[in-house]
C-alpha cells in the first residue's frame, strides 16, 4: 500500500488534484511529464483505492471529472506537510549531497552490511 501511495506519480496527482475537480486533460497539464497511459493508470489505481472520485456526465460531448474523496483529502494534507518539509530542508539536503559527492571516498566507500 505505502508504495503505491508514495511513488513519484500518485503523489502529483493528488497534489494536482487538491485544488478541486479536474478533467482528465487538466490533470495531464499540471502532473509534467506523466504520459497518459500512466496518468490513466494511475486515476485508475487511486479510484480503487478510494482516494479519487471518477464522475462522468451525461453530456455531449461526455465529460469526466476526478476529485479527491474525503480520504484523498487526509492524504493531500499529509503530502502537503511532506512538501513543506522537502521545502524547508531542500537546502541542507543539496549542501550534504555536494557534501558527499566531493568526499574522496564517496564512490568507493563500502555500503553496511543489511
């Protein structure tokens, strides 16, 4: 469950989606970089989940809404607190990469045993 809810693509659909509903080719404009095969996929997966609400409209020509449900919500609040973070640290992070990456032994370093 937690990969699935924390990989790269369901974290900026939700995110997309926090501002309201959305047709599917607005989402594909805010989620950059998403093909529309893995966005299709993705909506799929988080409607079955329950995360997302698909509407479709009896119109002409038909027209199809995804929103967050009420579970969505609590998540876009979580991812929204994650982003905050990101935000907050982005700096320290990049210091400790450039940190890292200049250190004679980075490549060489053997990992710890797991």
């Amino acid at each position: 469950m937690l990969a699935g809810v924390g990989d790269k693509w369901t974290l900026l659909t939700i995110t997309a989606l926090a501002s309201g509903p959305l047709r599917f080719t607005a989402v594909h404009e805010q989620v950059v970089g998403i093909s529309q095969r893995m966005l299709s996929q993705t909506l799929r997966a988080l409607t079955r989940d329950g995360l997302v609400a698909r509407t479709a409209y009896r119109e002409v020509p038909p027209r199809v809404e995804y929103a967050l449900t009420p579970l969505g919500r609590s998540l876009s609040e979580a991812v929204d607190e994650l982003v905050r973070w990101v935000r907050g640290h982005q700096s320290d992070i990049v210091r400790n990469r450039n940190e890292f990456d200049q250190a004679p032994t980075a490549n060489t370093a053997n990992p710890p045993n797991a």
